[in-house]
C-alpha cells in the first residue's frame, strides 16, 4: 500500500504539523497558559492529562491487540491518533516551560528528557506505521518497544522530582 494516498498518513502529518506550529507558538508566548485550574497551571494540567493518557492507553493497545486482533485497524487508529494528540499536549507543556527564565532551566532536565524519549517513541511510531521496511522494522520496533519502557521510567522519576520526593 502505498502510505501518501492514505488518509489516516495525511491526518497524523498534519497533526505533527500543528503540534511543531503549537509548540512554537507556545514557546515565543504568543499565547499564554500559565493560569492556574485548581491547584497546577493549565498547561501542567495538559501534560499531566496527556501523559496519564499515555500510560494507561498504551498498556491496553498492547492487551487488547492480542485478544481481539480482529479490531486491529480501529485499536492502531486510536492508539496512532491519541498518541499523536497526547503528543501535541506535551509539546505544548514542553514549550511553554521551557520557554521560561533561565532560573528554571534546572528543574527542565527531566522533563527534556521525557519529552526527548516521547520524540524518539513519536519518530519510531510514525516509521512503523508508514515507512519501515526489512531490516528497519527490526531497529524501529527495537527502539520504540524499549522507550516506552524508559517513559514509564522517566515519567516516574519526573513526577517525583516534580513533588520534590527526590
């Protein structure tokens, strides 16, 4: 098949499209989203939102694409759309913080890391799905597989930080 006359390809570039526009509008301030929805700012809450999101979709993906593999076309819509819209949450988050002061560069680092590891899971995803062929679908399943496995880990120690636990 080829992946430019599909539809679902054409929709996930677009997505990615307006995540980079977002993600830079965010960070230059054109728009702000640091005010405060109860406790944490609205763009924390998106992050927050997108990333639980993450974490509890991509488990069921993996169980429930073996059970009922005869769902498989809409279960990988919804894992590649809800992924790709988590994606544009965190970006958002991303560039908005890391658009602050340079005071608060140090408390980024986890949270760059994180946000480089959903990159590299987003990059793998879309090979995956719309280009990895041969021996490239073996490094990219490698890869995505594995860090998924560092985004829980990350995610965690981020978090912690976050609440100043460590």
């Amino acid at each position: 098949m080829k992946y430019y006359r599909s539809s679902v390809f054409w929709l996930s570039l677009i997505l990615l499209l307006v995540t980079v526009i977002f993600s830079v509008v965010a960070y230059v301030r054109w728009f702000s989203l640091t005010f405060f929805v109860g406790s944490l700012f609205f763009v924390h809450w998106l992050g927050l939102i997108a990333t639980v999101f993450i974490a509890v979709l991509v488990p069921i993906y993996y169980f429930l694409k073996r059970k009922r593999p005869h769902n498989i076309k809409i279960l990988l819509k919804i894992h590649v759309f809800g992924n790709l819209f988590s994606f544009l949450f965190v970006s958002i988050h991303f560039a908005q913080n890391i658009g602050r002061l340079a005071a608060f560069y140090p408390r980024l680092g986890y949270g760059f890391v994180l946000f480089l590891v959903l990159t590299i899971i987003v990059a793998t995803g879309m090979l995956e799905r719309f280009g990895a062929r041969g021996k490239l679908v073996r490094c990219t399943k490698f890869v995505h597989k594995y860090a998924v496995v560092v985004f829980y880990l990350v995610t965690i120690i981020h978090v912690l930080h976050g609440f100043n636990i460590i």
